[in-house]
C-alpha cells in the first residue's frame, strides 16, 4: 500500500478508486462547497483545504506518488492582483517534488487552453527538478483528447504509451519529452554555442511563453558591440 496525494481531489471520486485498490490517500482542495460533497459521501481519505498555488504543506519525502484531474491549469490564471502564474506554478511543483519520495511520480491530467500555457507548466515543472513529459490520449480527437503531465523524482522513468496514439499505418504517435540536463544549445563537437543570435531570441521567446517582462527584439538583438564601445 503507498499513501498517495490527490490534487484538486473534489468530492473524492477519484480517492475512491485508490482506496480500492489498497491504498492511501489525503485530498487537497481550493473549494469548500466539494470538500463537503466529500465528507458527506465519506471517503477514506483525509481531506485538506488549500489552495496549491500557495505550496504543498507536507513534509518532505512523506508521499509515495501524486495524482491530479483537471487542476493544475488553474494556476495559469491571475485571479487577483498578487497573483503571478509562473511564481504561483513554480511554488506549487518545487514543494510538490519536495514532498515526494525519491524515486516516485506524478501525473496530473490538466487541459491547458493553449500551446502557451502548456509551454508555462511544463517550464516550471522542469525548473522545479522534476524530468519526464507529456502524455496524449487521443491526440486526433477533439472530444476525447486529454493531455496527462507524467513526472518523476530522480531518476527519469519510461513514459507510459497514451490511448489512441497509433497512426493508421500502424506507427505509434512519440510522446513529448524532457529533462532538465542543459544540452539543447550545444554543437556536434559539444561546445556550448551560448550568447549567438539565435540562441538569445530562443531564450527571449522562452521567457516570454514564462509571463516575463522581455524587451523587444531589434536588429541590435544578439550583435557583438564594436572594441572601442
């Protein structure tokens, strides 16, 4: 049995299933009105009222695993003033893997709006230390598509195969994934091609996708300042 941690848990229906299956579970959630939908259905698990963006309140190494359905992506949004996607992301997955024992994972089944809110996630994910990727069920389907975040703490796992990924010629759809070893701007021989033009509007771009401040792009962007400057 491993005691596992439901994200945006609700009315508890997804606890019941890991409680039939043996296991342990404490549910974290923003909204009363679904926790008392759960302690009225009594669940096993034990129910906590929390909002995430502010951090996962445990300590360290105490969970075996994590799971989320349909959660996550409501950090992209800026309810109040105060509140800063990227900080409010980055808070929540650093003391997510925290939390987490060594060796364990998480998947978080969310529906990001677009390519840019998925590109935010994941970035914080990734800056948090967690390595791993995305997973897509029914990716040609516009109903049934549901896209799983599938991360691991320390070692990077194999990522499961997602429903619905086989092409019509019986080729199987590659799953997006990522770690957080820095070789993505380095040539053939290995050396790092760091400060090039290409190289900063990439990282400008990145950082854009990240809700932050960059400044416009010129034709001065990336050009190497004359000796006598």
């Amino acid at each position: 049995p491993c005691l596992l941690l439901d994200v945006g848990c609700g009315s508890g229906l997804s606890g019941d299933y890991i409680s039939d299956e043996g296991h342990y579970w404490i549910g974290m959630d923003i909204s009363p009105a679904m926790l008392d939908v759960a302690v009225e259905r009594e669940v096993e698990g034990d129910l906590l009222l929390a909002d995430v963006g502010h951090g996962i309140p445990f300590r360290p190494g105490m969970f075996d695993g994590c799971i989320s359905i349909s959660a996550v992506q409501w950090l992209c949004n800026a309810d109040k003033k105060s509140h800063s996607p990227p900080k409010r992301l980055y808070r929540f997955f650093s003391t997510l893997y925290t939390a987490l024992a060594r060796g364990s994972r998480a998947v978080l089944q969310l529906y990001p709006e677009n390519s840019e809110q998925l590109e935010l996630i994941t970035a914080q994910a990734m800056r948090a230390g967690f390595t791993g990727g995305m997973v897509v069920d029914y990716p040609n389907s516009a109903k049934a598509k549901k896209f799983f975040l599938c991360l691991f703490v320390g070692a990077s796992g194999t990522l499961p195969k997602g429903l619905g990924t086989e092409c019509a010629d019986g080729e199987e759809i590659h799953q997006a994934k990522f770690t957080n070893e820095r070789t993505r701007f380095r040539n053939a021989k290995g050396k790092s091609v760091k400060k090039s033009r290409d190289w900063i509007l990439e990282k400008k771009e990145r950082r854009r996708r990240q809700g932050k401040e960059v400044r416009a792009d010129t034709k001065y962007t990336g050009r190497k300042r004359r000796p006598h400057f």
